[in-house]
C-alpha cells in the first residue's frame, strides 16, 4: 500500500546551480564502487573492523583508517538493501568518501539510505572537487527505527572532470564518537542534456506561492502575495494549451499536459515550466499496454487536474481516471529516460478542474464541481470524502487550488455572487468545507489550473486568547502562539529566534510554553519579564507542525481602538533562505506582520500619596503633587466647592504644585484634612488626603537683669550708684528702702 504522507527532500533546496538544463538528454548510472556495501571483505555474521584497503571503492578520514561494515540482521537491524551496511561511526568521527569520474555541466542526482544506531543521529553530504572544497549538501537525521531514503541533486560546475562524494559524521545520539550513524544504498545517475537546442531554465522557489495556467492561452502566473494580481512569468502566450499544472518539489518545476491537440500529434505531451515562464516539451509519456485504455482521459480530454504526490510521482486526473507519471532522472525512479506512466486508474471526483496535496495528512484535495463541495481522494480506496456538509453556490466556478505549509487549503474561482471571471481567492474550512473570500485578484480567462509547493516552510504568529470580542484593553494579558511548519523533510536545527514587539506590549515573564516538539534553546539575557523584545537562541523543530506560546501585556493606554502590529524572525542554517519571517495566518497576505487591536479603555489616573506635613506660620511651601495618567489632568483642592488646604496655599490646576506662605493667624483652624483630587479629560478621577498641621510662632520673653546694675553719674563727682533691694521683714508686712 502506497503511503502518501513519506516526505522526501526536495531537490530544490539542494540544488547548487541556480539553473539546469532543459532539454531532452540521456540519463546513465555513475559507476559508484560498492555502493551498497557488499564487495571487498569476508562474509560475517556480525560486524567487522576493516581497513579501508580492503574495502571496495571507500576511504575514510578517520585517523586509524578503519571502516565499520554490518552483517544485515546483527542486533536486529535489517540492511536497507543486500547483506550489508556500513556505520560511519567506527572507533570515532568520520567521513566515508569515494571519487568519480563526471563531466561538466552534467547534473548528477543522487540517493542514500541512513538510519541512527542507538538514538537520532545525523550525517551530511559533501560533494566537491577531489582537490578542492567539499561543498555540504544537505544534513539529515533519522531515528533508529527505520531507514530513510534521502535524495538530491548537483550540478557540475565548468572544468570538474572529478569529483568527491563524501558522507560525514555530524553527531550521534549521547555524542558517543562510535555508536551511530547507518550508511546505504547509495547511487548516483547523471543527466546530459542533448547538444540540439540547450534552453536554459531556472527553478522556483518553494515558498508557498500561487501560480495559476490559463490553458486557453497559455499565460503562466504568480498570484502576487500581497495583491493576488497575476504576476506573469512569460512575455507572450505559449503555442501549447498546458492544463494539470502541478509544482514538483523534487526539482522547483512547474509540470504540466496537453491533451492531443490535431491528427499530427500522436499522444499527448508532457512539459516542465521555468521560472521565467519558459517551456520544454518532455515528449509523450510511455504508455504500458495495461494502462493505454485509461491514458485515453488525457488523449481525449482538455480537462485535466494535477499535483505532485510526496514522493515525486505527477498525478493526472481527468473524466473517470487517473494516470500517474514518473518523470525522467527525478524520483522516485531517476533511473527513467522519458516520462513514464506507472499506475493508473478509476477516478471520480465529479468534475473537478484541479487538485493538490495537502502536506499535513498527505491526502489529494480538490473540487467536485457537480455534487458543489469540497472533497479528499483516496486512490488505495478510489473514494471521494466531502469536507464537511457545506455545499457551495450554483455558480461557483473553482479553476485551481492550492495548500500552504500549514495545511491550509486555498481555491481560486468566480465569485459567489454571479460573474464570469475567475477573480476571488478563498481560504476553504477544512471542518466544514465552507469557502470563506479572502481577497479579490486579477480576472482570469476560466480554464485555469493552480499549483503550489507547499514542502517548504511557514512560520505564522497569531493572537490565539484575545480577552474581548474585538481586540484587548489596556492592562489585559492575552497569548501569542508561534507556528512552525516544517515539510521541508529535514529537522531544523540551530534556529534562533527574535520577536520585538510594540511600545504598547510587553511579554510576561515565565509564560513561554512549547508544544514538547521543539528544543526551546536558550533566552538570551536569562528573562524576558516586562520586556519589548524576546530572544531565543539555538532551537531545534522537527519535521511536520510545531508550535510555542508566550503572554503578552498591555501597558499603552490609548484614546481610541488602534491596532499595533508586530512580526518575529527565525534564522538560522536549518531555514530555508537562512531566516523567515511569521506570516498572519487571518490574512491572506503572505509573510505579513500580525495585528491586535488595542480597544478605548479609560483608566483612572493614578495619584501618589502625600506624607502629613508640619510647618509654622509664614513658611514659604513648594510641594509636588505626583500623578499618573494617558493624558493630561486638572488637579484640585477642593472638596464640594470648599478648598482645604491652609490659609495662603493654593495648586496649580494644570502642574499639581502646591505654592505659597502660611498665613499668619492659620494655626487657629490647624490642623487642615486636606485632600487632593486629579481629574483626567473624561472626568475619571482620584484623590488622596492627609493632615496638615500649622502652629505660631513662639512670643519673645524678657528678662530681668542679674546682678549689680550701675546707674549714670549725673553729677559728675565720681560716685556710682548702685541700687540695692533690702527688704525688712516686720510680721507680716514687708518694706523696701534702697540705701
């Protein structure tokens, strides 16, 4: 049984060169020496410690030149194919590496089959020059369960008539230097282009564009990501009515098919897209004798659906069957030379115009025009499921769909309203099937056809807890949860990850949560609590989906709703593009910055308390009134029209400072209640109160002299006075005389 949901890793994110050849060419088997491991030593029931010498074809980098082989079977590990398989890993790190002969401008695609010893462990492939740089292709990393078939391609570069092949050691599981690390069923195919007419070709991106084929042209075009406009790849319309578009990941191609358009043409043809919009005939597929009746739907018909299954095979369906293609030196059989029926079959999908893969369950998704919903096909099955119990308007006409990273379906057709045009982009309800308008785009001819890759990688931001219906208020905590879509086929490693938000958020602190997928790294700084920017270095995200949380704060108060955006960055070898920036998954725009709505919400403003003050009367006083507040405050003393601080003080409305001197005569009414009130623009208000105590100056005392007091000499004589009190005492009655 076919299982659909096998990623393999794209050829586009290993391809060196920029851009291949396109024309028809052979393909030949690279004469690799014992690329599965079973030439050059003794049979052995277990495994053995063999000097490279011995051992066909390899070399290693290792210090003690010793290259580990096991017998299929040993420790309950099967061989990938034959009886045996090496481990990188022997006594220590290493590289197994052999050399080839090639010829320039020749791309060799190739293919190995790892598995971990012990745990998760992880190669790369090197390829270069013999005497030059070995250039890392990709890393992968597999688990010890099973085997991985890892595939790629490379491009020769001008005057390399030798070159390396060399698989390198990057870590096992524990770190252990000898345990880890499976190696075979290597092989490497090499492509020649013929030397008639060289047209040179240059692959797309796999970065979750729309591209659209209005056949009855043919015009090939991106949807815009941010207008949906057609973007168009060619200058002038094509002479072939290409249908069945379909994105291959394997090599960053558009495919499509003609069906047979005169009597001069025998068959119909198969062509592959650049991204300049060039085209190149791939020629008429070979047809088994058992499979030519139902090839007859694409001989006979102009309607035709397809996509790109995860293993690289080009499924075509169109009236009642399905073909399914393999294309020359790509996978899953590289080994082919022309296009290549492999399996065909009953289809029944009512009338639909176009189909794709979605990358998450692996399973087809489409239209089916005539029961108006949209559905899944099971070809094990040959049975079609409609996505909920939603079913569309008459005069939907639905030309292509398209699946992001995520697995979210997008369709591109008429509106629902009556019109003519294929001009609306809608994000289809993968519960209910409802299609849901997200953008209007260019007007299209009808007759159109849609691909996406969606095995690359999406990374999307979004307010997952808002706290009101329409967005948040000021002092609300509410969740971020950042999306990592990984279909690329490989872990993502080394990630490090930046997110800087708004003046008006503020992350809180011991809130970040992931999903238990993904290696969370290292904060930078240690703590990210009350900060406007979060850090974090060093994260690791398997493949498929894998998500993380983390709260944020409002701490901007505003006057009226305002919506504040931010956007994150991961970077990092394990990108594709070394960095990617989150996408709002609610928008249908691409890679933009994610919004929330910060609602009107009037707080009170805040006064700080004041400490009971003491002073004298005709004190000079300056005093500061702290308050808080969004806007601007009326400050006052007065409670129910009756001030309250002491006689000769008053506050300054707009400022809040109290200025003046105490009256003499306040300490009578002392001691005052005072109580300050601030007021903001919307008549929210607070107040604080204390006591005030005013006392008088203390009265000036005389006092008597002590001592002898001498008296002036009126006379002039040089006699001084000097008064004495004598006081007699005579019963009960006194007297006093001087003398």
């Amino acid at each position: 049984m076919r299982s659909w949901i096998k990623l393999v890793v794209p050829f586009l994110l290993l391809v060196l060169s920029v851009a291949v050849f396109a024309d028809e060419g052979t393909y030949e088997e690279i004469y690799l020496v014992n690329g599965d491991f079973e030439e050059g030593y003794p049979e052995s029931d277990g495994y053995m410690f063999i000097p490279e010498e011995n051992v066909s074809g390899w070399q290693t980098t290792a210090p003690d030149g010793i290259i580990e082989i096991w017998r299929s079977g040993f420790n309950g590990v099967e061989s990938y194919e034959g009886n045996y398989h090496a481990e990188i890993n022997a006594n220590m790190f290493g590289t197994l590496y052999q050399v080839v002969n090639t010829v320039p401008g020749t791309t060799i695609y190739w293919e190995f089959a790892h598995r971990g010893r012990a745990g998760v462990d992880s190669i790369a492939l090197l390829i270069g020059a013999e005497d030059g740089a070995w250039i890392q292709q990709t890393v992968v990393t597999t688990g010890k369960d099973s085997w991985q078939l890892y595939s790629g391609s490379y491009m020769v570069p001008e005057g390399q008539t030798s070159t390396a092949f060399a698989y390198e050691a990057v870590s096992t599981y524990n770190d252990h230097p000898s345990i880890g690390n499976f190696l075979d069923g290597i092989r490497f195919g090499m492509f020649t282009p013929s030397a008639q007419a060289m047209v040179m070709q240059t692959p797309l991106a796999c970065d979750g564009s729309f591209y659209v084929s209005m056949h009855n042209d043919t015009d090939f075009a991106r949807m815009n990501s941010q207008t949906y406009q057609a973007d168009y790849l060619n200058d002038e319309d094509s002479d072939y009515k290409i249908n069945g578009l379909g994105f291959n990941h394997m090599d960053g191609y558009l495919y499509g098919i003609s069906y047979k358009r005169s009597s001069e043409q025998s068959s119909a043809e198969t062509f592959r897209i650049g991204a300049n919009g060039q085209v190149v005939s791939l020629g008429s597929p070979s047809v088994p004798s058992q499979y030519r009746g139902r090839y007859n739907i694409i001989n006979t018909s102009y309607i035709q659906a397809g996509t790109f299954l995860p293993d690289g095979s080009y499924l075509v369906a169109g009236p009642g069957g399905y073909l399914i293609i393999n294309l020359p030196g790509l996978p899953p059989n590289a080994s082919l030379t022309e296009p290549t029926v492999i399996e065909a079959g009953s289809f029944n999908f009512g009338g639909s115009g176009d189909l794709a893969v979605n990358p998450v369950d692996g399973k087809i998704y489409g239209y089916a025009a005539n029961s108006r919903n949209f559905a899944s096909f099971d070809i094990e099955s040959r049975t079609t499921t409609p996505i909920g119990s939603v079913r569309t308007p008459r005069n939907l006409r639905v030309g292509a769909v398209f699946f992001t990273a995520d697995g979210t379906l997008y369709a591109y057709g008429t509106p629902l309203e009556d019109g003519d045009e294929e001009n609306t982009l809608y994000r289809v309800n993968m519960t209910t099937g409802e299609p849901v308008a997200v953008a209007t785009g260019s007007d299209l001819d009808g007759n159109t056809d849609g691909a996406s890759c969606p095995y690359g990688q999406e990374f999307s931001k979004s307010v997952t807890q808002e706290v009101h219906d329409t967005g948040v208020e000021t002092g609300d905590v509410f969740t971020y949860t950042f999306t990592f879509s990984n279909m690329s086929g490989q872990v993502a490693a080394g990630i490090n990850f930046t997110d800087m938000l708004p003046a008006e958020l503020e992350y809180v602190g011991d809130t970040l949560h992931s999903d238990g997928t993904i290696v969370m790294g290292t904060v930078v700084g240690g703590h990210y609590e009350g900060d406007g920017m979060l850090s974090i270095q060093g994260m690791t995200f398997p493949v498929g989906v894998s998500s993380f949380t983390v709260d944020v704060r409002v701490v901007g108060e505003v006057s009226e709703p305002t919506i504040v955006s931010s956007q994150a960055m991961l970077m990092g070898s394990g990108i594709m593009g070394q960095s990617i920036l989150s996408d709002d998954p609610l928008t249908p725009a691409n890679d933009d910055a994610t919004a929330v709505t910060i609602l009107y919400n009037n707080l009170p403003p805040v006064i700080s308390p004041i400490a009971d003050q003491t002073h004298e009367e005709g004190t000079p006083i300056y005093l500061e009134v702290i308050a808080e507040d969004a806007g601007a405050l009326r400050y006052t003393d007065q409670v129910e029209g009756v001030p309250t601080l002491p006689p000769g003080l008053s506050i300054d409305p707009a400022t809040g400072v109290i200025s003046g001197t105490l009256a003499v005569g306040s300490s009578n009414g002392s001691p005052y209640s005072v109580t300050i009130s601030v007021i903001d623009a919307h008549g929210e208000s607070a107040s604080t109160s204390f006591t005030w105590t005013v006392f008088a100056p203390e009265p000036e005392v005389t006092q008597e002299p002590e001592g002898p007091v001498s008296t002036p000499d009126p006379e002039q004589d040089g006699l001084v006075f000097n008064p004495v009190e004598v006081c007699w005492t005579f019963g009960s009655v006194g007297a006093s005389s001087w003398q």
